[in-house]
C-alpha cells in the first residue's frame, strides 16, 4: 500500500540574504533539485515546488507517495539541502484530495 507524505523545507536564517550564497549552496540547490527529478521519474513525488519569495515566510514543499513512512524520512533526511544544513525539514503525513489532469 502506497502513502502521501509532505516535506517542508526552509532556508536556514542567513541564506534568506542573497550576498550570503556561495557556489557550495548553489551546487547543493543543483544536486536537490536532479535527486527531486529522479524521484519524479521512479514514481515517488507528486509534486515539488517552492514560494518565489526570498524572507522568513519562504518555503519548499516536497509531495511524496512511497510506502511507508520511513522511506519518507530517509528521502527528506538524505536531500542534499538537508544534510548540508543549507535548509531545514519538517515532513508530515499527507494525502493529496484533488489533482488537476
């Protein structure tokens, strides 16, 4: 049996500041989002995306449907922008009630 998961990412404080990035948090952005577009193509995110503002009210969204929740947590807790601190997570049990075609 498939279920839904939802992961919330943020930006730790100091990268809401554009100056404080560097080619390590942009190479860490890079390789997040191809590992979000594997999993897209084996099956495992619905859906991934983010608010186009840069302040404290920012955040990422990551839409999973895997089979358990641990599975879930391993995919958030191994995202390159979580293990290299550049954000912070937070998932949830989730299920997804309308989808447009």
């Amino acid at each position: 049996m498939m279920h839904q998961f939802i992961y919330q990412l943020k930006l730790i404080p100091t990268l809401l500041n554009e100056e404080n990035w560097t080619e390590k948090e942009n190479e860490c952005v890079t390789r997040h989002f191809q590992r979000l577009q594997q999993l897209v193509e084996e099956g495992k995110v619905i859906l991934a995306g983010r608010t186009l503002t840069m302040d404290e009210k920012a955040f990422g969204i990551v839409i999973l449907e895997v089979t358990s929740e641990e599975e879930a947590r391993e995919i958030m807790e191994t995202d390159p922008t979580v293990e290299e601190r550049v954000m912070t997570a937070e998932l949830f049990p989730y299920r997804v009630a309308l989808m447009r075609k």
